[in-house]
C-alpha cells in the first residue's frame, strides 16, 4: 500500500485498522495480564507480522503524517482498553517500523 496521506482522516482510519488486527491478535485482557502469558518475542513477531502487510511498499509518510499516525495509534490503543505500559510499548515499535530505527 503505497499510503498518499493528505488528510486526518487516513491517518486515523490506518490507527483503527492496526488497531484493530493487534486487538484480534493480542486482546487487552492478555495484554493488561501482570503475569506474562505470551513471551516478547511473539509479540514483536505480531506486530513485525501486522506492520509489514500495512507497510508492504514502505513509508512514503512524511513527519506530520508520521506524528499524526502515531498519536492516533496511541490514542486507539488506549480506547481500546490497553495500559499505559503496552499502548507505550506499541507506540514505540509503530515509531521503529517508521523510521527504519530501533532502540
């Protein structure tokens, strides 16, 4: 998907769809568990799974664009029911996909 993103309007339904796929792929309630059920490394596999088949071609995003998807990706994290560590979490790896950068 090659992403032409002018409006707010993509960069929230974008949120809600990657929002979406990690909600049906690692729901809130096992998220939000204090005991870790699902190791790290699977869920960084399913995030690298869900962001590359929505960034196929790369990101032609520039850095509004770029600031606006990961602020509305917080913020559906959040309405979806996910703490503050995870949506965190999340948010940083959405930023490392971006950017081509990991910390």
């Amino acid at each position: 998907m090659i992403f032409g993103f002018s409006s707010p309007g993509n960069t929230k339904a974008l949120a809600n769809r990657l929002t979406q796929r990690i909600a049906t792929r690692f729901p809130p309630v096992i998220a939000n568990t204090p005991e870790q059920t699902v190791s790290q490394q699977r869920i960084e596999e399913i995030l690298q799974d869900i962001f590359s088949s929505e960034f196929k071609r790369g990101s032609r995003l520039g850095i509004l664009a770029k600031t606006r998807l990961a602020y509305a990706f917080k913020w559906r994290l959040r309405e979806a029911g996910y703490d503050d560590k995870f949506v965190d979490f999340m948010t940083r790896k959405l930023n490392e996909q971006l950017t081509g950068r990991t910390e």
